[in-house]
C-alpha cells in the first residue's frame, strides 16, 4: 500500500538547511563573546583572591615574626659563590598558604637551587599561578630537564634601585635586601603602598650590566633599552624556555620575585636585540648579592593577562585593579613606603 502524498514525510530543502545552519551560527557567535567573558570574569576573580591569600600570608607572617619578610637574605660584604642564593618572599610565606609541608623540606639559610633535590622548587604553588597564565608549565633547563615552576605575583621592591651593597641600603618599596619593615615604616599608609602585582611568566630581560646605569629612574622604554650595550646575559629567545624572568618562584632576586614601578602596568618595554626580534623586556643592573660595591637597579614591570588593567595587591590586604592609563608617578608614588616631597597622593586608583 502507496503512502499519499498528504501523509509522505515532508523532507528539509537544502535552502532550508542552509537558513537553519545560519541561524545556529549566528547565534553561536554572538553567544560564544559573553561565554568566554563569563570565563574571563572567573578567571579574574579566582586571580583576586589568590592576591587575597598572599596578602593575609603577609600578615600572618608578621604576625609570627613581627616584620615583613626581606625580599633577599644576604650578608652584607661578601659575594655569593653560586649563581643563585636566598629564597624569596614567596619560599618565606608557605607555612602560611598551606604549604607547610614543603616548607619543613627545605633550609631557607641554604640556596634555593641547592636543594633541587628536595622537589620543592619543581611544585606548582596554586596560589601563585593566575589561572589566565597562558605558560603554566614548569621551566626546563638547558638540558631539557625539569628544574623550577614559574609564578604570577611579583612583590613591590620599588621605584628603580633594589639594593645598595655598599652601605646596605635598600630601595624605596615595600620589600629590598635584609629588609625588617614594619607596618610603622609605611608613612605614608599601608593602604596607599603596593605590596604585590601581577607580572607574567617566562619574561624576556637581560641583566648584569659592566657599569653602574646610576640613580636616575629610565622615563622611556627606549632608554632602558640603551643600557643593553653594556650588558653581559641576555635571557630571552624565540623559545618559551629562552625567555626566564619571572619563572623561579624560590628565587629572591627582583626578576625572579618582585616588580618595580619605573614603568607603568602593561607597558611595552621594547628591546630590539640582534637576533632580530624586538622583546618586550625587564631589566636588572646586576644580580643581587653579585657585588659588594656596585648597586642594583631594575625596571621590571608589572604584566597582566587580563585586558587594559593589572591586579595589585596593597599592604592593608586590600585588592584592586589598576588601570594600564593610570598617571606614572601616581604610580611610582603607591611603589614607595613613603611618600616624597612634591609627589602626588597615590589615591583615586
């Protein structure tokens, strides 16, 4: 028995098809921006918090020991034999991030790179890591062999100079060399100074410069590019694993563990090098514990994944999101521990 042509199942017509596929489309594309901002905002807000948790670990610390923890522990007069030394800030706040575990593997009165062994310097601190961190991925060694995890939250150690060896002197941030701040040295408040910033892995920089670049803060990339003609290391390359700022996470040294304040949030440090590739770059005069005459002075900026802003970290614990335009010396201003003649009050950020 024949179906009628009334009962026979009325089939899509490729036109149709074609009308229904470009409505899906259309939908999917205007639905897919508002999924990955969803994305985005999650991703920025579990980024907030872990700037919470190192600002309470701060505290905590402070608590225990009555001071801040130094950004680099040092003994003044003397050089390190090895080419790394003391652990950061970072390495001094795990027993206050639930690390206390690695913690008790290690001695923090012996160099950090010492005890690789330990499989302490190769974990992934979730605390430390943004989760829009587009290189979160342990960093090899010239071997090719695992050695060290990279981290997202650099701490303020400033405006341009790190740390004087000469006469102990540190910088004008919240964190320098042998460092013993109190919340009282802060005069011009904890909750107008910078205590941590969003800087990104795997940096491009080059460091250890023959001469003294003096006190005189950089005011534009191209300057700071200039002072490459006198230096010694370039870490940086068209490979992830060339490129090393920012990836030691137990590494005191300012371009390992901190930021400073010479440039603004974000901004495009550029550096043509010889390989003829311009690198987006941080910079350090000279390692410190390298020298006992010679400072060190660095302009390592504060990066962010998140668009036209970085997340700061202040010392009262507050967090905020600052702004790429934010004026410079508003923001030299929240870098230091206190506030010079004739600078502006670093409010309204």
């Amino acid at each position: 028995m024949r179906l009628s042509d009334a009962c026979r199942p009325k089939a899509f017509t490729l036109i149709e098809l074609m009308v229904v596929i470009s409505i899906v489309a259309v939908l999917t594309a205007l639905l897919l921006p508002a999924v990955q901002q969803a994305r985005e905002a999650a991703r920025r807000t579990r980024c907030r918090n872990n700037l919470r948790q190192i600002g309470l670990a701060l505290h905590n610390y402070v608590s225990a020991h009555s001071v801040l923890p130094p950004s680099f522990a040092h003994r003044q007069g003397t050089v390190l034999s090895g080419n790394n030394g003391s652990w950061s800030i970072h390495g001094r706040l795990l027993p206050y991030l639930e690390q206390a575990n690695a913690y008790e593997r290690v001695n923090l009165q012996v160099a950090w790179d010492a005890q690789v062994d330990t499989g302490v310097p190769k974990l992934r601190i979730p605390t430390y890591l943004c989760p829009s961190e587009a290189h979160d991925v342990i960093r090899l060694d010239s071997s090719g062999i695992a050695k060290v995890y990279p981290q997202n939250y650099g701490f303020n150690f400033g405006t341009w100079l790190v740390w004087d060896p000469a006469t102990g002197t540190g910088g004008d941030g919240a964190f320098y060399v042998n460092s013993k701040t109190k919340p009282a040295d802060f005069v011009d408040g904890m909750s107008n100074t910078l205590a941590a910033a969003e800087v990104q892995t795997f940096t491009s920089y080059f460091r250890n410069t023959s001469s003294d670049p003096g006190p005189t803060v950089p005011a534009a990339p191209a300057e700071l590019a200039a002072l490459a003609a006198t230096a010694t290391q370039f870490k940086l390359g068209p490979e992830t694993n060339d490129n090393t700022g920012h990836t030691e996470w137990p590494d005191g040294r300012v371009h390992h563990s901190g930021f400073t304040t010479v440039f603004t949030p974000n901004t495009f440090v550029a550096y043509p090098h010889v390989d003829g590739i311009t690198y987006d770059v941080d910079f350090n005069s000279l390692q410190e514990g390298k020298s006992v005459a010679q400072p060190s002075y660095a302009a390592v900026t504060a990066r962010s994944y998140h668009n036209d802003v970085v997340q700061v970290l202040l010392m009262d614990g507050s967090v905020h999101s600052i702004s790429d335009g934010i004026d410079r010396d508003i923001w030299r201003a929240l870098g230091t521990r206190r506030q010079a003649a004739g600078e502006p009050e670093p409010t309204g950020f």
